[in-house]
C-alpha cells in the first residue's frame, strides 16, 4: 500500500533570497514527437553576488541523457528527480543537457503535452521544469533562442515566443523552424506549439507605425469562429495604447487555441495559448457570455504584455502584482464596451460568489500570502479578483491623471525586471498615495466589516456617524485598513440629503456630523462597492424600498433590490415560511416599468440572489430550507407579476447576429423572465421555452431556454436536451454547455442523472473543461449537491481521486467546495467533513490535493 504524499516544504515570502545564478542566455533544441520528444537545452550561466553555492536546477519526470559544463561531457547523475546541483568553479559557464520528455502520457497538461494531435505547453507556474533542467523561478530572465524539428505532415505549424527565424525543410520529411525572442523573460512564460493548424491573420499598426502580424492558430474548421477573438485582439492593443500609453514590441503576435487546458488562458510572450472556449465563437455557438467572456479575456492575456511579462513578479508570492493589476484593466476594458454599471454589478457578484466565502473559509489568505506549498493552489479569487479590487480603490484615490503617472513610472522603472508589490506602491506613492498603510491591504486575509450606527439631534438637526471597522481574519493586533467609504443620506420622502464621495477611513473608529438633517435620515452604504468590505447593518425592508425607489447610484440600486430580496429571504429561512413577498414583487413591479431604458441593468436587478449568496447571510446553512425558500419567492413573483413578464419576454425579441450591447441586455432580460415563468413548471411555460429553443437563431436565446428547461419535470426539457446533443456533442467546447445544465438542475433526480453522465461516453475526466462542467457545476448546485444523506458529496469525493490520479490541479480545484464544512448545519456539515477526512486518509494523493485537503480540515 502507498503511503500518503508527504506535505511539500512550506515557502515564505519572509525566507526570499536572490538566485545565486543567473542565466542570461538560453537556447533550446527539440526533436519533436508525441511519444518521446528530446530536448537539448544550453544556458550560458552566471554567478549572482560573491559566493561558492553550487548550481541548482529544477527538474521533474525528465530521463537525462546527456550533460556537458563548458562542452566537457559529465557523469550522469544517480537521480535527477527533483533537479540537479552542480559545482561550477568559474563565475561563468555554459551548462548543456539533453532530456527525454513524453508528452503523450503526460496527463497534468504542465510543461509540453499532446492535445488533439497537437504539441503544447503551459509552464505557469512551474511546469517549464517537466521541459528540461533550469533555475525555474520568476526572477530568473532569460534571452530565448528556440529550435524545433519535427515530421512536416503531422506537425507543419512550429510556433514560439518572440519573432521567427530561419525555416526550412530536412530530410525523411521533416522540418525545422527558429524563433528568437528579445526580451528576457523567466521560464513560466515560454511557450511551443507543433501541430497541424490554420490561421486566422490580420494586422495592427501601433501609434509609432510598428506593423504586426497577428495570427489566431486553430484546426482549419475552426478559423471562421476566431473573428471575435481577433476583434478583441486589436480593440485591446489600441485600447492600451490610449489608456495605459503601452504599445505592443514584437513584430507578431500569435494566439493558439487547444481544447485541453488547466486555465482560461495564458500569456506567454508573443505566443499566447487559450482553452479553446475562450476563442471560437459564433452566434449559433457561443452565447453572449461567452463573447464577453472571450473578448474580456483575450484583452487580459495582452494586457499581460506589460503587467506581467515586461515587468513581471519577483517571486510567486508577488501574483496578485500581475494578475490583480490585470484583471483591473480587463475590467476597465470590459466597461469601456458596454454599460460600465452592468460590468461592476458583474465584478461584485462575481467577487461575492468566490471571494467571500474563500475570505471566510479555511482557505483564507492574504492577497500577497506570506507561506505557501503548492504555488498552483493560490491562483485564487483573492488574489485575481480582490487583487483587482485594491487596484481599483488606488486608482480611485488617486483620480485618472495621477493613477495614470504612476502607472507610468512603475513600467518604466521596472521595464525587464522582476517586481514587488513594493516596487508598485512605490509608484503609487509618487503621486501621494499613503502606500505604507495600503500595503495593509496585502497582508490581511478576510473580508473587512464596517459597523455605522447614526444618532439624530433633532434640535441641532445633526445625525453623528460612528463607523467602526473590523476583520475577523486579521491577526490580533492587526492594523486599521485604509477604507474609501461612499455613502448618502436620504429622507423619508427620497429626497438625497447628502452625499459622501471617498471619504477614507484610516482609524479603527471614525466620528462624522452630518448637519442640516431635521429627521433621521435613510443611509446608502458603499455606494458604487467603493471597497470590497461588508457595511452592517443592512436598511430595514421599509428603507429598502425607499431606495430601490429613489437611488440615482446604478449600483446602489441595484444592491438595494438585491438586498430586499436577501432580506426576504432570510427571514424566510429563520420563519419557515414565505416572508417579505410583497414588497419584493413592489420593488420588482417598478424595475419593469423601465425595463426598455436599460433592459441590462434591470435583467441583473430582477436576478433572485442565488442560494449560496443567502447562505452566506447565515450562522449556520439550511440547504434545504434555503431551496425551499427561494422556490417559494420565485413562485410568489410569477404570481404577482406574471402578466407583466410574458409581455417582457414576447417583447424582447432580438436579431441574434447583433452583438450591440442593447441587443445582449434584451436577451438577457428574455432569458431571466423565462426562468421565472417557469417557476411554477406550467405546461404553458414549458411549451414557451421549448418554442424559444426550437425557434432561436443564436446559444443566447437557445442557452437561456436550455437552461430554464432543466430544472422542469416536463417532456419538453428531454426534447431540448436530445436536439442539443444531436446538434453540438461535436463541438466540445460547447457541448460542455449540456453536462452544466444537467449538472445545475434543481430536479430530484439530478444526482443518479449527475452519476450517469459520469459514466457517458462523451464524458472525459481527463479534459479539464468537461470535468468542471459536470462534477464542479454538481458542486456548485446547493440544493442537490446537498442532499441529505451525502450521496453528492461521496460522488465528489470519488472524482476527486480519479482526477487526482490524472491531473492534481483539477484535484484541488474540484475538492474546494467540501472546505466549507463548518458553516453547514447538521447533517451537511458533518458528512462533508467525514468525505473531507477520507479523502485525506487516501494513500498516495498528491502534493497539491494534500494541502488543500489539510488546511480544509484545520
């Protein structure tokens, strides 16, 4: 019997040290095969300061062949399992080794592996070590010269980083292609695509008149569907140009799109390589969402061109430094192309989902943590999206000029360097930024809490304000945060008293007189989600309705009728009965009567908060009382408003080819009144939406009917499913779209569905995309992954160890929604923990399932 993986070795970030060499130079040599591909790979090395320490270089699953120091050939190695350490007397040499690599068998998708006849790689955060033997850490830049010889008909593409080279052909029907990449960069961001691939190309001229290649690569049939993507490609360059003043630096830019991969997307210099879902689209294929999605996440991977690749991060401990900044900017992008209220709604519910939970669980950790084990288990919400929400409030207090000054000094100053966090305050603190109290916000973990309680003086007419701040994962002792708090007062009437733009709270406690109020006013807190914190107490259910009625803030309307409906549906819970209703369906009548003003925003504002989200609001989780009364309101809103909703959903008819972002929010308000009139899973519903599934020309509308039919126990949801698979089971990255809405369905009977799709011939545990569809989307369902007796979460717990088996960061991921076992009421809480604990005891997991496993369980 295995005995269980020993936990890796704890790294932190106070233990940092320079590397002890460097490697400014480095060419590589492949001979490429699926089965066994060689490697030769020569590093001109150099002593870093003034000592004797040997050379270290990473390694993993590597078969050593050869090695030579300055071209004198050297013993082999006894074991080369997890790197090699060499004596080198000079201060200068040149190191040359020739590895084995199998990249077929290679089922962890990390370093070079085989994906639909094609050879990848992705080395982020440390798989360039499964490549060939380096100092594989981020502060280690590199020149790269790459060449690669491959057989010419299975393999006539040869793509990688930088600018191409000499080509050619060799005999036995071979050939060889060269690239050179200028900038130096560390070995994370090194890429190599081989396959049989066609181009979608076009061009950009930068403002200084550099012309560039661009170049989608994907299978032949596929070229029609990367338009989009290459739309979004040149609408980010010039964006970053006008906004960010950084102009693309290489003479191409290429963009591989392959079906197996463990993220969304990479940004290797010059040669990106992206799960093929966030490329190929179509109106027939791709739903709205997945345009957005696509054109926000191609914009992220350029944007990477600067933060991250020509300033990158010092050490993995720095992430947050390139992804938070960057998904800042995707952010601003996204917004600049459709309503900027509807985009920070999206950022905020998004945030809430992952973050706060993840903030309030045991996997909590700062933004910059200072330990880790497995650096492929902090690629986190809080470090992408809370990340991106401190960038935010620096950007916010600064204001547009000053943000934009010292955004330039921090590329500026570190323009081929690794940086710090450090290095980027240091920038913001050249324009006034208080960056020694805003580093705070790096090294706390949780989610902030500001208390405001009010006092009115009716003589004086003064209302004081405490705001008191607090963290319940911060260490004891910690210090204050420094918070932009927005907040209104209004009065009874919805008159806007006043109004509070970034005030900062930097104290632990905060005194305000608000004068000229002659009756205690009604409080709007954070207004516009000026900082990722949770302002209490909520308005009571009256105040809510005043400012559902009379907010002039997007998003501080929003979040009242959002929060209405929270209320009503805790209260729900507590009572064990309907409760608030009535004042939901009010609320929700007036949203409609502007419906056809910004059909957008009022499709997110009429969207029931989900079940999680009303968890989170508790001690303790009911699941099953929490299903039950979310039922119950959407029930009650079909009840009270259901004329009103079959007139918006006749009425939102669109052309599904018109991408405006008018005609995207009228599809999303058709798709969402859609799910509520199938609230009560009426024949007349049911036959609509099997009408508006038969009939649509676009996945929006198709989708949206899709997905409202899977929680029906009517025929029609069998008649819809049958016509998708029939239609796309082809299409992989779509047809991950039908394991998901089978996986979300609130039905009985969604769990013997769940487990016999697991055992579907088009179901591949090995594709991370259709593994987080079926078994991720299962877990994310409240009401069935929860059901009593722990049968969905046994179902988790075998999945996780038949993927762990094949690719552990898919392990990890899957394993996270079972950490939260403490916040669930009996029986739940309980079997989550058991399943927890036997898939700790498990002989022989790996490293990275071994960490999230054990701090769940702490």
């Amino acid at each position: 019997m295995q005995s269980p993986a020993p936990l890796p070795p704890l790294k932190k970030l106070a233990d940092y040290q320079p590397p002890d060499w460097l490697v400014p130079e480095i060419a590589l040599d492949f001979d490429l095969d699926p089965v066994r591909t060689l490697v030769r790979a020569t590093l001109k090395i150099e002593r870093n300061g003034a000592h004797r320490r040997p050379l270290c270089l990473d390694g993993e699953e590597l078969e050593m062949l050869e090695m030579k120091i300055d071209g004198v050939s050297q013993p082999l190695p006894n074991s080369a399992a997890d790197g090699l350490e060499l004596a080198i007397g000079p201060d200068a040499a040149t190191v040359e080794t020739l590895v084995a690599i199998r990249p077929a068998a290679n089922s962890r998708l990390m370093g070079l592996y085989a994906s639909g006849g094609n050879l990848c790689t992705q080395c982020e955060a440390e798989g360039f070590r499964r490549i060939t033997f380096f100092p594989d850490r981020p502060d280690v830049l590199s020149r790269y010269h790459v060449r690669m010889e491959a057989d010419a008909q299975r393999f006539p593409v040869l793509l990688a980083n930088g600018n191409p080279g000499a080509a050619g052909s060799l005999p036995d029907g071979r050939h060889f292609a060269e690239w050179d990449d200028p900038f130096p960069k560390p070995s994370y961001l090194f890429a190599l695509v081989a396959g049989n691939l066609a181009a979608l190309r076009d061009a950009f001229t930068t403002r200084s008149g550099r012309h560039v290649a661009l170049a989608i690569w994907v299978a032949a049939a596929d070229v029609p569907r990367c338009a989009h993507a290459m739309e979004s490609l040149k609408a980010s360059m010039a964006w970053d140009e006008e906004v960010y003043g950084r102009e693309y630096d290489l003479d191409q830019f290429n963009i591989v799109a392959v079906h197996d991969f463990n993220f969304g997307a990479m940004e290797n210099k010059g040669l990106n390589i992206f799960n093929a879902k966030y490329v190929l689209a179509d109106p027939d294929t791709a739903t709205d969402w997945d345009f957005d999605a696509i054109a926000g996440i191609v914009a992220h991977e350029y944007f990477h061109n600067w933060s991250g690749n020509r300033v990158t991060c010092r050490d993995w401990f720095q992430l947050s430094l390139k992804e938070g900044f960057t998904v800042f900017r995707d952010q601003q992008f996204s917004a600049s192309r459709g309503s900027p209220a509807v985009k920070r709604i999206e950022a905020v519910r998004q945030l809430r989902a992952a973050q706060f939970p993840e903030d309030a669980g045991p996997l909590a950790h700062p933004v910059r943590p200072d330990s880790y084990m497995e650096i492929s288990n902090f690629y986190t919400a809080t470090v992408y999206d809370k990340g991106a929400e401190l960038i935010r409030m620096m950007a916010r207090l600064l204001g547009p000029e000053k943000f934009r000054r010292a955004t330039d000094r921090y590329f500026d100053a570190n323009d081929g360097r690794a940086a710090t966090v450090e290095d980027f305050l240091a920038a913001m603190q050249s324009e006034g930024l208080d960056s020694a109290r805003f580093k705070h916000w790096y090294e706390q973990p949780g989610t902030p809490q500001v208390e405001v309680s009010a006092s009115h003086d009716a003589r004086a007419k003064t209302v004081r304000l405490s705001l008191r701040q607090s963290n319940p994962k911060a260490a004891e002792g910690a210090p204050p945060l420094p918070i932009p708090f927005n907040f209104a007062a209004f009065a009874r009437d919805g008159r806007k008293l006043s109004e509070t733009r970034d005030l900062l709270l930097t104290a632990p406690e905060t005194d305000l007189l608000l004068e000229g109020l002659d009756e205690p006013p009604i409080l709007s807190l954070n207004r516009g989600f000026a900082a990722p914190i949770v302002a209490r107490p909520a308005p009571a259910r009256a105040e809510l309705m005043l400012l559902a009625a009379h907010e002039d803030d997007e998003f501080a309307r929003y979040e009242a009728i959002q929060q209405l409906m929270l209320s009503a549906l805790v209260e729900s819970v507590h009572d064990g009965k309907l409760c608030g209703a009535e004042d939901v369906a009010q609320a929700l009548s007036a949203l409609l009567d502007g419906w056809e003003a910004d059909p957008a925003f009022v499709a997110e504002t009429l969207l029931i908060p989900s079940e999680p989200l009303v968890g989170d609001q508790m001690q303790s989780v009911d699941p099953a009382a929490i299903h039950a009364a979310r039922e119950a309101l959407r029930g009650a809103i079909l009840d009270a408003l259901g004329p009103r909703l079959w007139e918006i959903w006749r009425a939102t008819g669109t052309d599904g080819a018109d991408l405006s972002a008018r005609a995207k929010g009228l599809r999303r308000l058709k798709g969402i009144t859609l799910s509520l009139l199938l609230a009560r899973d009426g024949a007349e519903a049911a036959a609509a939406a099997l009408a508006q599934y038969a009939q649509a020309d676009c996945m929006t509308d198709r989708m949206s009917a899709l997905t409202a039919l899977s929680h029906s126990m009517r025929p029609e949801r069998d008649t819809a499913l049958a016509a998708f698979r029939e239609r796309y089971a082809a299409l992989p990255e779509v047809f991950d779209k039908w394991f998901l809405a089978q996986a979300a369905s609130t039905r009985a009977d969604t769990l013997g569905q769940v487990q016999a799709l697991a055992a579907d011939r088009d179901f591949d545990p090995r594709n991370p995309n259709r593994l987080r569809a079926l078994v991720l989307g299962f877990a994310g369902n409240q009401p069935r992954f929860h059901d009593a007796g722990g049968q969905g979460y046994a179902f988790l717990g075998r999945q996780v160890l038949d993927a762990d088996r094949i690719n552990p960061q898919s392990a990890a991921r899957l394993i996270q929604p079972l950490t939260r076992w403490r916040r669930f009421a009996a029986p739940w809480g309980v079997q989550m923990q058991e399943t927890l604990q036997r898939v700790a005891d498990t002989p022989g997991i790996s490293r990275d399932l071994t960490e999230v496993v054990t701090t769940g369980l702490k």
